[in-house]
C-alpha cells in the first residue's frame, strides 16, 4: 500500500509540474504590486483550464501526501 502512495504522489507531483510550466506567462504576479499593470483581467479557454487543473493537482498532492505520511 505504502509504495502505491508514493508511487501515486510521484505521478502527481510530476504532472503538476508539467502544468505549471505549460502555464504562460502573466503580468498578474508581484511585479503588478509595484506599479504593474492595473487592468482586472479573466481568464479564459485553456488558460482557465489549466488553472483549473493546477488547482486540483495541487489538491490531490496534499491528500496523496498526507495520506501517505498517516499510513507509514
């Protein structure tokens, strides 16, 4: 069971990975806090969707992991 979960949370991690450097690049970080751009923006098609699944991947890697710590 323990190698199924780290097996499982290897995949995970890896695909999350993958995710966030499909992810393009947005003036939205911290360089908007000092002086970036003002304009609210909406994401949309394939950017909302894969901020979509970055945020379930993320999810899945937190339960995955603390599952795994809970049973070794």
């Amino acid at each position: 069971m323990g190698l199924f979960m780290m097996l499982a949370t290897n995949i995970i991690a890896l695909a999350l990975i993958t995710v966030v450097m499909i992810q393009g690049q947005t003036s939205a970080g911290l360089g908007s806090v000092f002086g970036g751009s003002d304009i609210y923006r909406t994401r949309r098609g394939m950017e909302k969707t894969l901020f979509n699944i970055t945020f379930i991947l993320a999810g899945l890697f937190f339960v995955l992991s603390l599952i795994t710590v809970a049973f070794e």
